[in-house]
C-alpha cells in the first residue's frame, strides 16, 4: 500500500474519532506505588516536579520536570516511588476511540515526551480544569479540543522517528558503532568528523538531520543510559562508572545525571534497582 493510500486511510478514520473527557484533576498524587494493572481509561499526566518510575507494556520511564506521558486504556502500568506522593502534576482521564477501537491501539504513540516549552500545555489543562463543570455546547467543543490537542503534542514532539531512521542508514551505523567503541574516550566533534573524514560543519548538519539532535547531546545521552544500565543491572561501584563512559569525575557525572533523571548515581541504584 502506497503512502497515499495509507494517509487516505488514516484521514477516513481519524474523521471517525469519538472522545469522551472523563476527568481533569491537579496536585500531589496519592496512592503512587501500584503493581502492575491494567488500565481502564485513557489518562495523560503533565509533570510539574518530582520524581519515580512507571512501567509501561514492560517500557520503562523515569518522568521529570516538562514531561507529559501518555497511559493508553488497556497498557499494563506499574508505578513506583518510595514517596507516596512523588509527584505534582496534572492530569486527566478520557476515551479516545473509533467505535470502540482505540486511538492507541490504531497510531503508535510513544509514552513520554519532553516539552520545551510546558506553557500551552498547561494552559490546556487549565482549561480542562476551567470547564469539565459545566454543560453548554461550547464548553464541550472546546474540552474536545484540548484534548485533541493534548494528544498531538505527542506525535508532534515524538522524537523516534529520527533514531528509528537512523538505524537504517549506513552513516548513522558507522558513527554509533565508532561511538560504542570509543565510549570511555574524550569523544569532540573533531574526532567523531575525522572518523567519518568529514570536515566538522558538514559532519554537525548530517549528523543533526539523521539523529535530530547535535553529536555532543547525543554523546551525553548515550552516556547517561550505560550509566542507567550499569547502576541497574550491575554491581560496580557508583565511583568506577565514570572512567567507564567517558567522564572525567564523579562529580560532573552526577550532576549530568542528576539533570537528566532527577536522581543521583547513588539514589537512582538504591530506588529501581
């Protein structure tokens, strides 16, 4: 089936979407820790601060500060955090389906996405929160589309596409396959574009239209995620990770880190492992 008739498709039942808002609610979250469940209601919470963990189809995520996340109906949750109240957020609880099948189940929508900016979206939650009383047309109309909207923000920030892409292309295997070997190694632009013998601003422009993001960024990343990996999965000391990945201290790992999910090396190996 051709791209075009995939879209003509995907436009006849997008044009079927039936919602129905269920709740919109803001605050501490009570009851946070949960084992796994099956979710009954579509939901998306926006992250206002805190920190835990939830799994999602057996994916998990460590949502922070700005990031929305997305629980389909049906997904198996569980929910983690040594603090009940782990998080302050928004949220709501809705259906999303076309007569009876989901919207989820029909577009691959990822779970979590990072905003740069939080303002629209919470001023859509503020107005979900503003409205869900009332019963007039309008009001509905206008909960209708703050959700709708809510919800594109996924595939708008969806950022998969580009490293799912990526993947398949010979420049990207070179590079991330150059990258893991080299991982413990002081890793600058130059080295990475005279690994490729590309000067540094042609290897910045092709690197940032296959990965979406610039070599140092994803560098520090996949840097971040060995640490995960290690901290979760191995029983080295948190002080011998750093020479490991490329950082030249404890001290400037742990802020990245601490940045990147919210926790310390430390605090991270103590909560999920």
């Amino acid at each position: 089936m051709n791209v075009h008739s995939k879209n003509q498709i995907l436009n006849q039942r997008i044009s079927k979407l039936q919602t129905e808002f269920i709740l919109v609610d803001h605050g501490l979250c009570p009851d946070w820790s949960r084992l796994t469940h099956r979710r009954r209601r579509d939901s998306i919470y926006l992250i206002l601060e805190g920190m835990g963990k939830i799994t999602i189809n057996g994916q998990e995520i460590y949502p922070k500060k700005n990031n929305m996340v997305l629980l389909p109906k049906n997904s198996m949750v569980s929910l983690y955090s040594e603090n009940e109240t782990c998080y302050n957020k928004y949220w709501c609880e809705f259906f999303m389906h076309f007569d009876g099948v989901s919207l989820f189940d029909v577009i691959d929508f990822p779970y979590m996405i990072e905003l740069d900016d939080i303002s629209r979206a919470l001023e859509l939650f503020e107005l979900l929160d503003k409205l869900h009383l009332r019963n007039d047309a309008a009001s509905a109309l206008q909960i209708n589309a703050a959700l709708l909207e809510l919800v594109s923000m996924f595939l708008d920030y969806d950022t998969r596409e580009a490293v799912h892409n990526a993947k398949k292309n010979p420049f990207a295997d070179r590079i991330k396959a150059f990258i893991a070997e080299h991982i413990s190694e002081n890793l600058s632009v130059r080295e990475l574009a005279d690994a490729m013998n590309f000067n540094e601003k042609y290897f910045i422009d092709v690197f940032k239209r296959h990965f979406g993001t610039t070599p140092a960024k994803y560098v520090k990343s996949v840097r971040l995620e060995l640490a995960k990996h290690e901290l979760l999965y191995s029983d080295i000391k948190v002080s011998s990770i750093p020479s490991k990945i490329g950082y030249s201290s404890i001290q400037k790992l742990s802020k990245d880190f601490k940045a990147y999910t919210e926790f310390t090396p430390s605090e991270f190996r103590n909560r999920f492992k």
